[in-house]
C-alpha cells in the first residue's frame, strides 16, 4: 500500500548538525561518593566543583580563614532563604525536609567531613551560619556574603538528555548500498532539516544534543546519493504511530530526550 506523506522538504540541505551513534549509552552508576572540597574564610564559601550528579556527595570542609566557620546544607530550589534581624538566616523557618546537613565550629586550618547518601537532583544553598557577637556588635557571616548556590544534577536524566532514538524499517530491496538519511524538522519549518544523520542500514538511531521544541521525523532511501532532499523514487516514511499519512509531532521539553521515533520506509 502506497502512503503519502505529508512533509514539506527542499532540494539543498546540509547534513552538517547532529550527531549519531548507533549504541545508546547506559545510566551511568555512581559507586563512590563524588568528593567536593569546600573552602570557607571571610566571608566566602566555595564548592569545587560547584555541581555534581546525584547521589552519595562527600563534602570535605576546610577553614581557610582567621575565625571559625561551619558549612549548612538547604535545598533552596533557587528560592531566597528566610532571613533572621541580624542577617543571618533563620534555620527555625526552614522546613526539616529541606534541611540536608551541616558541619559546625571549623576551627582556623581544621577540616571536616560529611557525606550525604543519597543528595537528590535540585538547587541548593551552601553557606556559613555563624553570628558573631563583639558588645553591641554583631556580624552575620551570611549577610557578609558567606553563601554560594550548589547544583546537583540528575544523572539519569543527563544520560538520556537531549536525543531523538527509535529504529528505521524497511521492508523493501532498494537500499542495495545507498544511505538512510534521517531528517528532524522543526514544525512549522519548510527550510533545510534543523538536524539529521545517515544510517548504512536499518536498525536503531540516536540523534544526540536536540534543542527543546516541536519536530517532524522524516527518514527515506537516498538513492542518487546526493545527501539531498527525498527524490519522487526514494523510499520514505515518517513517525505516524497512528499511520494517517500526516507526520506525528515529537516534542521535546526541558531538555528530555524521546524514544522509540520509529519510522518505517515505503517504496513509492
Ligand atoms: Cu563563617
């Protein structure tokens, strides 16, 4: 049966973006916990690195300074955390569950350290809590600026970020050597594919690094070679997982990548 398939495509591309690979990567597991090092001094607190994927986290913190320090943990989700009269902030108005950890009375030139099992992907706020008191006189090291934001990223999600994969079918005899080419269309877009790759045969394909938006997947046979535009002779199909002849919309939000974009190729 003879589909017809409903995508706008021009004669000149450049199959220059994407990128591709035929063996989807697995999650990758953290065994150990990632080490960050903390310095602190007045009046600054400093990660490195500032963002690690998630899961068990060791904080190694050393006082670098000339007065005592601590280090407390708070998942802010980029929110301002309540602050007390004197500046500093009030932990009393910080909910338990947002309350991660902390290390208290680091002495000038002593570390220490404190893992977290299982720290969970967010925004987090890292800063020192100390209020010193000289007469009538007090300094909250916060206000002094002693606080830094801290990302922790979600490690299954970054693996599977960004990428267009499914398998391209072809029940036909054609491909004899020619390529498959793959082409992502941004809706709406007549011009040139906004990404793409070739297959030397059917199977899998992953498109990598795919910016947020509404597409159309579009693969065919490139029988004359030439990298261009489906000829009126080349097998071609698009996603139409409900097989209307009309090209299905893949989205892609917050960088999440979708899976199983499966085409299947038609003689025509
Ligand atoms: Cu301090």
């Amino acid at each position: 049966m003879r589909t017809r398939v409903a995508v706008t495509v021009v004669m000149v591309w450049a199959l220059t973006t994407g990128s591709l690979s035929l063996v989807s990567q697995g999650p990758a597991f953290a065994a150990k916990a990632t080490p960050v090092n903390v310095t602190l001094q007045e009046f600054k607190i400093r990660p490195k690195p500032r963002s690690v994927k998630a899961g068990a986290t060791k904080f190694v913190v050393k006082n670098v300074g000339a007065v005592d320090h601590e280090m407390v943990v708070v998942r802010s989700d980029g929110q301002p955390l309540p602050l007390a009269a004197d500046g500093s902030v009030d932990e009393d108005a910080i909910p338990a569950s947002a309350t991660v950890g902390e290390v208290e009375d680091v002495a000038p030139g002593k570390s220490k350290k404190f893992t977290m099992k299982g720290l969970e992907p967010g925004t987090y706020a890292l800063f020192c809590n100390v209020v010193d008191q000289s007469g009538s006189t007090t300094l909250a090291h916060y206000a002094q600026g002693m606080h830094t934001n801290f990302t922790v990223r979600d490690a299954s999600r970054a693996a599977a970020k960004r990428t267009i994969n499914g398998r391209v079918t072809y029940p036909g005899n054609a491909l004899d050597g020619h390529k498959i080419i793959i082409a992502i269309n941004r809706q709406g877009d007549a011009g040139p594919p906004a990404y793409s790759a070739t297959l030397t045969k059917t199977g899998a394909y992953t498109i990598s690094n795919i910016a947020d938006g509404t597409y159309t997947v579009l693969a065919f046979v490139d029988l004359g070679d030439d990298m261009g535009a489906p000829q009126a002779n080349e097998p071609v199909g698009t996603y139409d997982p409900d097989a209307n002849g009309v090209a299905d919309l893949v989205v892609l939000e917050g960088g999440v990548g979708v899976k199983s974009i499966d085409v299947s190729l038609e003689d025509r």
